[in-house]
C-alpha cells in the first residue's frame, strides 16, 4: 500500500508536499517549497524510486475508502488532457496531446461523492499517462485492454473496492464510455449510469434511439439550459421525459470474442430519454439518453437517475482546479514526462481536497478526518479557540470534529471575515498553508513540553 516499501518518512514527505500544493495553490516547485532548499527537496521526492503515480494515487485512495464507508456513493469517471502548448521548451518524454501535435499527458480519474450530500469524498483510483508517438496496427483489432478506451472499463472495476466499504455504488461517464464490454464486465455491486452515444442495435431490432418513442411519457419540466459561449445568455426548455428497458446487442465483431470471454451476447439495461420538446430555431435541443442499471420505472426512479448523472460537474470542477482555473498543472517548470505525471497525481488529489474544503465552507455532515489525521483534532480544536470572537457569529458554530469545523478554522485562517462573504479557493489555500504551520508548530511545542 502507498509508497512501495511503507517508509514512513517517505509518506511524511509526501503528505508535506501535498499539503504545500494545497496551501500555494501551485504545481511550479520553487512556489511549494517556498525557496531553493524546499524546490530541490520536492524534487527529490518526485525523483524517489518508490513514488510513482500510481503510488500517490493508491495513498490518497486509502483516505478516500475511508471516507466511503457506510455511504451511498457516486464514483464519477472522466479524461482530462494536459496540452504544453507555447510550454514546450525543454519538455522530454512527452508524446502527442489531443491535436497530434503539442507534447502532453492524459490524467484519467475516478472521484468519489457522496450521493446524499452531493460532496467530494477524494480520489479513488486514477491513471495518468502520455502517448507514444505513433500507435502501431489497426486499433479496430486490438483488444479493449490494448486501447485507451479500457481506462473506462478499468476505473468501473476499481469501484470493486468501493463496493466493499459503501452501501451502494453507482459508476456515472460520459458518451465515450458508451461501450459494450463496458456493460458486460459490469462488476457484482457496481451499477452503472451512462450517456448513449451509439444507435445500437436491440434484441427487438428496434434502433436503440428510437427505442423512447415506444415508452410512455412521464412527465414534462422546464430545465434551465445555461449560456454555450459569449452573447447566449442561456434559456429554459420544455423538455419530455421518457423511461423503459432495453435489451443491447453485442456488435458482431465482438461475438466470438466475448463469448469466449465468457461475457454475455445481449445486457439488459434501463433507457432514460429527457428530450426538448420544440427546441427554438438554430439552438442545439437538448436530448440526453441515459443507459443504467437502475431501475427505472417510475418518474421519480428516471428523474433519480438524471440527477446523478447531472453530478458529472464535480469531475469538471476538478479538472478547472487541476488547470488554468486552480493549480495551473501546464504552467509547472517540470520538463521531464516521469516526473509530470507524479506531479498530475499530486495535483489531482490536491484539487479534490481543495473541493473538500470549499464544499464544507457552508457546513456539511462529513468528518474532518476526510482531510486531516484524527490526531490532529485536539491541535486544531486549540487553534479554533484562539479564532473565535466574543459574538455569537464570531464562533465556530460546526460540530467539533467535522469537515465544516475545520473549514472554518482554514476561512479564519485566511483571512475571511465571518461578517462578509463566504471565503473563496484562495482564501482557503492561504488557509490551509497557516494551518500547517500552526500544526508543526504544535507538534514540536508537544515534543519539546517535558524537556
């Protein structure tokens, strides 16, 4: 588990550097190590033999587990790419981004969150790679673990392990993850929520997009569609909702191959289509179908399954962290491709706990423990006291022990005052790096107590 060999002050390091890129809100080394001596221990850590990406990832998916337990939980998958661009000088190792062209690397995760509360519980598997110059052979032929496609089939399998702590575990991906052995390698406990992407066949030869008309309709609503670009100022739609079942066919290509596997020739699943009913001239309508496992026969059970699949915006939020929006990840000076993708784990579970602490500024029921050690407790409870003001607004009014109770403390902290605005991602950040100072600070006054 973690960082190879178990070093504990291996994993110290990385829970330090972690925590610097949180509190810089920064990937740019000599930012996190706040001079000369803190850049060249950072980079020391990313060039240890034992830290890997896969390695950072595994040590955040423990807390994340953790996190989990007992929990109804939404495991959202999605792709980002990280282009350099105008960033290329001295990059070594990179293959091509999306365009074919600029060097760049792909970070594939897989986020928790948990679906009572709609809040970020952290990373749980992820995989950060980049491309070799020219794929050899015919993709069509080679098998789905030879593509890049099977991070998709991949990330549902590692929902295996969620599966074991939560009480249930629904998977939600975009079009892309519209694939058939992705149905059919389903694992036992993980149900699935995805957006159709192909007009499939069905059992009853009926093209699966043509499939809704069949259904009967469960109700019309308005939805707020938001602006697409400068000068849209977004619109509300009509839109029909529409749920059944489906039978998916397996493409005929596949046949001899999956049933070899072992995997089954047709899968079963729910179809839920919320369409606009009389789109305006030149807009795109809004038309989303949603293929599940969940059942979804009643219009509470197909508007349940709207809403989850609507959560795929908190992977997008921590991709803008990871990105320009947050930790800027293409303005980092690291050049070397093994060391990028060590700092793109970093940087992705650092994102997911900035969401962390933004989602708890309001309050929330998530122990503190999703992003600090429960030793820590008393420390930040000394911390929290000496915050607070004699008012009643100027307490720290969240439960002691809670996510929100440490928010606050970061808010404070960072400068918020409690009688403005709620603190944004800055404050935050400037938030968390005092935090960590005051905690070293009481840690070495606890050490040194009975010298």
């Amino acid at each position: 588990m973690g960082y190879g060999a178990k070093d504990a002050r291996l994993a110290r390091r990385g829970a330090e550097v972690l925590d610097a890129i949180v509190a810089k809100n920064s990937l740019v080394l000599r930012k996190i190590g706040g001079g000369r001596a803190g850049e060249v221990a950072a980079g020391r850590f990313l060039d240890h033999a034992d830290v890997t990406a896969a390695s950072i990832i595994e040590t955040a998916a423990e807390r994340t587990l953790g996190a989990a337990r007992g929990r109804r939980i939404l495991a959202i998958q999605d792709t980002t790419e990280v282009n350099f661009a105008g960033r290329a000088a001295r990059r070594t190792g990179l293959g091509p981004a999306g365009d074919g062209t600029s060097p760049g690397l792909f970070c594939h995760s897989l986020l928790l969150v948990d679906i009572e509360h709609e809040a970020v519980l952290g990373i749980a598997a992820a995989e950060v790679w980049t491309r070799p110059p020219a794929a050899a052979g015919n993709r069509k032929k080679r098998p789905i673990d030879a593509k890049e496609s099977g991070r998709w089939l991949k990330a549902t399998a590692a929902c295996r392990s969620v599966a074991e702590v939560a009480t249930q575990v629904v998977s939600v991906a975009d079009r892309e993850a519209d694939i058939y052995q992705h149905f059919a390698a389903r694992p036992a406990g993980v149900d699935m929520i995805v957006r159709a992407r192909h007009d499939r066949p069905t059992a009853t030869g009926m093209p699966l997009f043509a499939a809704p008309q069949t259904f009967d309709l469960l109700d019309v609503a308005s939805l707020n569609v938001p602006p697409r670009g400068p000068g849209d100022k977004g619109r509300v739609a009509e839109v029909s909702i529409r749920a059944g079942c489906v039978e998916i066919v397996c493409p005929a290509a596949l046949r001899a191959q999956l049933a070899a596997e072992g995997r089954p020739a047709t899968v079963s699943l729910g179809l839920v289509e919320i369409a606009e009913v009389e789109p305006p001239k030149g807009a795109t309508p809004v038309c989303w179908r949603l293929l599940t496992t969940l059942p979804v026969t009643t219009l509470a059970e197909a508007t349940e399954v709207a809403r989850l699949y609507r959560l795929r915006w908190r992977i997008e939020q921590l991709f803008r962290t990871l990105k320009s929006d947050g930790l800027d990840v293409e303005a980092t000076q690291v050049t070397a491709a093994q060391r990028l993708c060590k700092l793109a784990a970093l940087g992705l579970v650092a994102a997911a706990r900035i969401l962390q602490l933004v989602d708890a500024r309001d309050g929330g029921p998530r122990p503190a423990t999703d992003v600090i050690d429960a030793g820590r407790m008393p420390a930040v409870a000394a911390i929290s006291a000496q915050l607070e003001g004699k008012t009643a607004r100027q307490k720290n009014h969240h439960p002691p022990g809670s996510l929100a109770w440490v928010a606050w403390v970061v808010a404070r902290l960072g400068g918020w005052n409690c009688y403005y605005k709620p603190p944004g991602p800055k404050t935050m950040a400037d938030g968390w790096k005092r935090l960590a100072e005051q905690l070293e600070g009481y840690d070495l006054a606890m050490a040194t107590k009975d010298v």
